[in-house]
C-alpha cells in the first residue's frame, strides 16, 4: 500500500523535500499515506481531521503543498463528518493545491472535480515496490503545526534520524515494550502522540500497533476494554480526560472484559488527577500494570520525562512523571532566570542539552523558533511547563506557563480562540482563560466587551460566539462559558491581565496577586459581580 501510494505521488508530481498535507482520520490508508511521503523524502504534514476548513487552509498554505490527501467522509463515534467537503471549501484559497486525492472511507460517493484523484483506483495502476529515497539525517521527516500563544500556529519540524532513534527508544524502554506485543495508543494521528506512538516508534520496533478511530464511549463506556480483550492489547496509551470521563460511568463497563493481556497503562496529553490514576491503576489494571504518566511536547518530539524505564521495582508516585529519559536533563528556573539546584522547588521547566527527538526549527520562521525556546533561559531549551521538583528529586507537571490552554489533551492558544470572537462584529474586544474542569482537565471561558450601540440577546449571542469559535478553529476549541462584560482589566500598558482574569474564574479572588499595574482596580471588582450573578443564572 505505502509502496503504490509512493508511485503513485511521485507519478503526480511529489519530489524530495515537498510537503504534502493529509487530512484523514486514523485508518490504515493514512499511515500508509505517512510512510509513503517518508519513503520517497517528501515530508507529510497531517492536520487533525477536527479541525475546520479555515485552519486546514491556513496549514496547506503555510506548508506550501501541492497535493492534499483526504477521505470521502469520517467514521468517528457513530457519526459520519464530511470531510471531502471541508478540503474542498479549504483549497479555494490554497491557489498551490494542485490534486486532492480521495480515498474511500465509506461507500458514499462525493462530488468530484478535475484537481481531484480517485486514490484507490490511480493506485492500483502502479507497481508495489518503490524505490526509497536516499535521506540525509537532519533532512526533514514531518511538520506539525501546534498552537502558539500569538494566535498563529507554528509549524514545527523534525528530522528523519533524531526523530525516528527517540520515537523507537522511548516506545520500548518507557512501555517496556517486548517483540510480539499489541501496543493500543489510541490518540488520534493529527497530534504527535499518534505520530510518535501509533506510528513511528511500534512500527519501529517491529510492532504491531491499533488505530483507534471512535470514541471512548462508543457504542458504550466499555469501547475500550473490548478492544483490550478481542486484539490482546499489551500496552495501553490513552488521555486521562478519557480515564476521568470513564470513571463517571462506573466500575462495571472495565469489569466487563479481560484485560489480562495488559502490562503497562500510559496517560500523555496533560498532568492526571490522582483520583483517576488511582482508578486506572486498580480498576483498569487489576493493581498489576505499572503506570507511567509521561510528560512530553510536539517540540520534544518523544517522551522526555515518565516514571519508567527504572529498577523494575522502582516506586511509581500518583500523578508524577517523575523520572526523565536517558540524554534528558531537566533543569527548574526561577523568575530571574537562574537555575534552582534544590529539591522541593517550583520553577520554569526547562532542558539543558539537545536530545535528537527535538524539533529543530519553525517552518519559514526560524526567528520565532529562537524566540519561543531559546530566548528566555539562554543555553537552555525552554519547554513553556512550570514543574516541581520533590524532595526526592522527582518531576510533577504544574501546567503551562504561557497563555495556552490543554483542553482534553488539544493545547490551543487563548489567542487563537480571541482572535475569532473579535470577528464578531458585535463584540470590541475579547479575553479567553483556562479552568480547571472535572472532565476535560481544562475548559475555555471567555470575556467579551460589547461595542456601545449593541442591543443583541446574551444568549442568541453567546451561541453565535460558540459556533464561529467552532467552525472557524474546531469544535473543541468552543467557550464552555462567555461572560459580557463592561471592560476588562488591563495594565498601563494596554495588556489585559488574564492571570486576574483566571482568578476569578477559579473563585480566588483572595488570591488575585499583584495588582499594582492595574489601570483602574474597579474592573476588577465589577468582573467578580457580574461573575456571581451570571454563575447564579446559570
């Protein structure tokens, strides 16, 4: 499959050193679309099936492709989502899309212009051995786009070597991974966990990895532990906003199957509460898997910090990453930029020499590259994590330092989601925050200031701000809440303070901070009313 899909984009066009853009849910034609782009030295670039056609042209245009890969339509949680349909509105303002190959997900027929190419069908016409491209190791393997805190997402690239040694090291000695086993990461290939876990590093090894392309609870809450049970799963990698989601249903749904197959569980994405490892662990797990909650980023390309590879029987601490992988050397930073050398400190995470996992630029802004990792702790790779560092010298994950927020697992900048309110023509300006939430680890709440002649309904508003959120990023990205206010809070400088912002959200208004920069400390004030009458409401 990889060999003909290869033929098949040299024969239209694909040269070492392109970017072709993929746009595809987790199935099988995807990876092979991956391995096919590697094979003959094109570099893939896969936008998460979720986003909305807005971002996925902006990431085709960014990464300067000529060809898009997609599928007629989605399967996901019982639902079918037009994809076909989201490229074609994209690629109208991509002029560089030159052919959109299509592959059959469903048996649905869709609308099919001259600029698009029957996959399965052009495939078959081709020859199942293509000859690999010879690569350099620091020649470009992938892009990723992820979220920045300016709103623009950046581009990050990894290279062939580094990449593929730190995806294949780490999948065998964090999960203690053993030749003949099932390796279940069941993140979606648009992020870098489906990249480095349900790709790269088990077919690596040799492995045999699942693609997971539902939902946790579709068509029940034991989705999971069915498929545990029926492809003997032996190593489990998932999100703890789906462990948290889990454990709300109850005991019964895990009970249900056998998961004597399993030998390690993993959560990536974001911290996990100790409620939900301690459930995982016992109920999950039958108290025998160890659990490793492993820290990592897109830029780190692999797993940097996690409770194993260790002594086998080394201690594992509820929601800890604890220990960092071989070459990693985390190092914690104060507000002054100097390097805390104590244990039982809090500081700016940040690493102290290269790994060959690292992305190793922003595509066409190496500027910013520097800016955003090197800039603030000179000779130090800094990783935007606060982390703490216990008395015995493991790493805890406080969450981010800059203004981007984790919701289920997704980072998105509140820049991003600000950027699309303020289009509203209604609204004046707007200020987006994380919080903490019971399931999702963080949801999004939203300010909006009204321009002075608006006589809109609140609420026929709101749902309006929701969806242009939804369409215009994705539906994950979408306010939970969105409060109207009067004005916000803002420095002398102009720059709204959303640290107070999050306060209040929190409930802390004790805890507020300085606020000696505050232009006029009766926003403050007037926020926290209108904040108590709109929870009221609500």
């Amino acid at each position: 499959m990889t060999c003909r899909l290869g033929n098949l984009l040299r024969r239209r066009g694909v040269k070492k050193g392109d970017c072709v853009t993929i746009y595809m849910p987790p199935c099988p034609l995807a990876v092979a679309s991956m391995l096919a782009c590697a094979r003959i030295g094109a570099a893939h670039n896969v936008v998460f099936a979720g986003f909305s056609a807005d971002s996925l042209s902006e990431r085709i245009r960014d990464a300067q492709s000529s060809i898009v890969i997609t599928v007629n339509q989605g399967v996901r949680g019982g639902k079918l989502t037009q994809l076909k349909k989201t490229v074609d509105t994209a690629v109208q303002s991509c002029p560089n899309v030159r052919h959109v190959f299509v592959s059959m997900r469903t048996e649905n027929p869709v609308a099919m212009t001259e600029r698009d190419v029957d996959m399965e069908e052009e495939m078959l016409k081709e020859d199942a051995v293509c000859e690999p491209a010879a690569m350099d190791s620091e020649d470009v393997l992938f892009m990723l786009y992820t979220s920045g805190s300016t709103g623009k997402p950046k581009g990050l690239v990894h290279t062939q070597a580094g990449y593929l040694l730190y995806a294949a090291v780490t999948h065998r000695y964090v999960f203690g991974y053993s030749d003949g086993d099932v390796f279940g990461c069941v993140a979606d290939i648009g992020w870098i966990t489906g990249h480095s876990y349900a790709v790269y590093g088990p077919l690596a090894n040799g492995g045999t990895t699942v693609l997971f392309e539902s939902t946790p609870i579709y068509p029940d809450p034991g989705r999971y532990w069915e498929m545990v049970q029926r492809l003997k799963i032996n190593q489990f990698y998932g999100a703890p906003t789906a462990i948290r989601l889990l454990l709300k249903y109850g005991d019964q749904w895990v009970q249900k199957y056998d998961r004597s197959s399993l030998k390690t569980l993993g959560t990536v994405g974001e911290p996990i509460n100790t409620e939900a490892w301690q459930w995982y662990y016992s109920v999950v797990g039958g108290e025998r898997c160890p659990v490793v909650d492993t820290w990592w980023q897109t830029e780190t390309g692999g797993i940097c910090i996690a409770p194993r590879p260790s002594e086998p029987d080394a201690e594992i601490i509820p929601g800890m990453a604890m220990r960092p992988f071989f070459g990693i050397k985390p190092v914690l930073m104060d507000s002054k930029g100097k390097v805390l050398t104590s244990n039982d400190a809090n500081g700016a995470l940040c690493i102290a020499q290269p790994w060959p996992g690292m992305a190793r630029t922003i595509h066409n802004d190496h500027e910013r590259f520097k800016d955003t990792y090197c800039q603030q702790y000179p000779g130090y790779f800094s990783t935007g994590d606060g982390a703490h560092r216990s008395k015995d010298g493991y790493y805890q994950i406080t969450g981010r330092l800059d203004d981007v927020i984790n919701v289920s697992g997704h980072r998105i900048g509140t820049a991003e989601i600000e950027d699309v309110v303020n289009q509203c023509p209604e609204v004046a300006e707007s200020a987006v925050v994380g919080y903490s939430h019971d399931i999702k680890g963080e949801g999004v709440y939203a300010f909006a200031v009204l321009k002075k002649s608006v006589e809109a309904e609140e609420g026929v508003l709101s749902k309006q701000l929701k969806d242009l959120v939804s369409q215009k990023i994705a539906k994950y990205a979408s306010p939970d809440c969105i409060q109207f206010v009067e004005r916000l809070p803002k420095t002398r400088s102009g720059k709204i303070m959303r640290r107070v912002l999050r306060k209040i959200v929190e409930g802390d208004t004790s805890g507020l901070g300085d606020l000696s920069t505050v232009d006029d400390p009766a926003v403050i004030q007037e926020i926290i009313q209108s904040h108590d009458k709109h929870f009221r409401k609500q």
